[in-house]
C-alpha cells in the first residue's frame, strides 16, 4: 500500500513524440467476443495438453523449466513484481528494461497493464475494489477475472493514476504499443529453433504453465496456509506456492510488508526470487534493497501446524486489524 500512495504522488506522463498511451482494444469493440483472453486461453490449454499427452519430449519439458525461470522468476516475479509495482529495489536502467522485456515475454501483457493491475490489488485487496478480488471464490482469483469484467482495470485512466511512473517513460508506452509485434516476435524465433515443436513447448507448453504458477499467487495465495500477520484481507503464507513462483508464496507476508524486497521472512521460507536479488546486490547490479526492520517482522506468527505450514489447509478468516505494513529498516529506506 506504501508503495501505491508514493506512485499516486508522481506526475502524470504527458502526451510525446513516442505516443500517447493505448487502451485495449477489447472494451471499444463489443462486437468481439465477451471473453476474449479466456477462448484464447482455453485454446492454449487444449493446445498445451495435446502437446504433452502427444509429443511427449524431455528436451520439451527441460526448456519449459528453463523459460519459466527466465520469465517467470526474473521476469515476472523480479522484474514486474518485486522492482516495477513495488520498487523494493533499483537496478541499472538497462537491467531494468531487460527484466521488463523478459516478463512482457512471459506473455502476461505489458508492464503498464500489469503494474496498474498488481497495485489495485494491493490497494483494495480481496474487495471489490481488487480485480482478481478472491472473496469472490478460488476459480475467480485464479483465473475466472481474466474475463471482460478485467477491463475496467485497466483503462488508460486507471493506468496513468496506478502506473504515472512507467506511463510517463517512452520506453514502457513503447512496449505496450509493440506488444503484438514482440509476441510474433518470440513465435518466429521458437520456431525458426524448433519448428513446429518449438512453437507448442515455446509458446503454448510454457505459457499455460507459468500462467498457471502466477495464478496460483492469486488464488492459493489467498486461501491456502496460514496468515503470519492479520492484514485484515485472506492473503496467506502457503509453502509450495512458493516453491513454484520462486518465493511469491510468502504472499501475506508481501501483503503486510509490500515494499520488502524480500518476502520469505523466516530462515525456513526459501525465497528463490530474493536469493537473486542477493546475488545482484553483491555484484553491484542492485542496490536500495528495502527490508522490513527486525521489530516489524517479529510481529508475525508462526503457523498453527505441518498442515498449514506446507500450505494444505484453507486458512481461517480472521479478523480484520491494522496491516504491519512494514517499517523500513535502515538500509535502504
Ligand atoms: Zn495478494
Ligand atoms: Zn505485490
């Protein structure tokens, strides 16, 4: 939430010689399909199951690992996540725009769009407010929000008030635009080093699966576990969503301490994701690294068993309380 009320304080990117910023299409064309992501994504997963169950490949399923670790962990999770929306940490403007590359190729959509997204939920978490809004049940959380009610979060209002700092940036309004062009893109180079099994463990095979890890942030992120912290919304610490999302699991962690860049707060919570950030820092290629104070953390609980621990329990409601959104300790404030 901290980091949503900095954003809301910078100005507002301008109309420029490289573009004003571009809406989806999707809302202004109502004769389209009403859920055009989700026959997309139906199709990828007929595709994608088709494609394991048919041409089975270790070589397939290696590279599937490998992207999801590109993409997903330094894209998505570190890019897009953890730098981007939270800015719990800087790095070098070229390694910036690298990790943005790299998740706008986890084929999530652009920078603008995610942030604008990710900082809604953090705003209004599990309200009505928040577009993968999990009160409303596991499915929707999951996936069930990527239908045309996701829209009205991301028009280029919503986007200039939740992302102004990416918005106003050449570089990111240029994405956006060039988005189709950087997904065809991918698709000519899967195929021009794969051919055809290129293409369906390239695109298809990896897409539906580190959709599916991200997915699992929202949904058994908010449900599956145990709360550490009462941050008054049904976010959760669940262990092998962790696992999966390179440490993203530790999701009521995040929520109660959304600037930190890390989020496995306790020796036992292995947070792949900030064991890079670690690595980065050490190399001179991020600095700025903002962590919870010792006090701050403390104030988390343990969980109530194995069961929850491992995050195979549905966590109780509990009450509403003030979020621990974390005070900052010393180093990188
Ligand atoms: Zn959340
Ligand atoms: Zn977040």
């Amino acid at each position: 939430m901290r980091a949503v009320r900095e954003q809301d304080a910078l100005p507002l990117g301008s109309g420029s010689p490289e573009g004003e910023l571009t809406a989806s299409v999707w809302p202004e064309a109502p004769w389209l399909p009403r859920r055009p992501h989700y026959l997309f994504l139906i199709l990828a997963h007929v595709i994608a199951l088709a494609t394991v169950l048919t041409r089975p490949s270790v070589a397939g399923a290696v590279s599937v690992l490998a992207m999801h670790v590109v993409f997903g962990c330094f894209g998505i999770t570190l890019g897009y996540h953890r730098l981007l929306t939270h800015r719990s940490l800087a790095v070098p403007a070229w390694l910036e725009r690298l990790l943005a590359v790299a998740g706008a190729l986890a084929l999530q959509g652009d920078p603008i769009e995610w942030v604008t997204v990710h900082r809604q939920h953090h705003r209004d978490s599990d309200r009505e407010g928040d577009p993968h809004n999990a009160s409303r049940g596991f499915w929707f959380s999951h996936m069930g929000w990527i239908d045309r009610s996701y829209f009205p979060f991301v028009t280029v209002e919503r986007m200039q008030q939740y992302a102004p700092d990416l918005a106003r940036e050449p570089f990111y309004r240029k994405l956006r635009r060039r988005y189709s062009l950087l997904v065809m893109a991918w698709i000519a180079a899967c195929w021009a080093v794969a051919g055809t099994d290129g293409v369906l463990w390239g695109l298809f095979v990896r897409l539906v699966f580190t959709d599916h890890m991200t997915w699992f942030v929202n949904s058994a992120g908010h449900a599956l576990g145990y709360q550490a912290y009462r941050t008054g919304d049904l976010s959760t610490n669940c262990f092998w969503t962790a696992l999966v999302s390179f440490g993203e699991g530790w999701h009521n962690n995040h929520h109660a301490h959304p600037a930190s860049a890390r989020h496995g707060l306790a020796w036992w919570q292995l947070d792949f994701t900030y064991l890079v950030i670690r690595a980065l820092e050490s190399l001179g290629l991020a600095w700025s690294v903002r962590l919870p104070s010792r006090e701050a953390i403390a104030v988390g609980e343990a969980p109530t068993g194995l069961l929850a621990a491992l995050g195979l329990t549905w966590a109780p409601a509990r009450e509403s309380t003030e979020p621990a959104t974390g005070t900052l300790d010393g180093r990188a404030a």
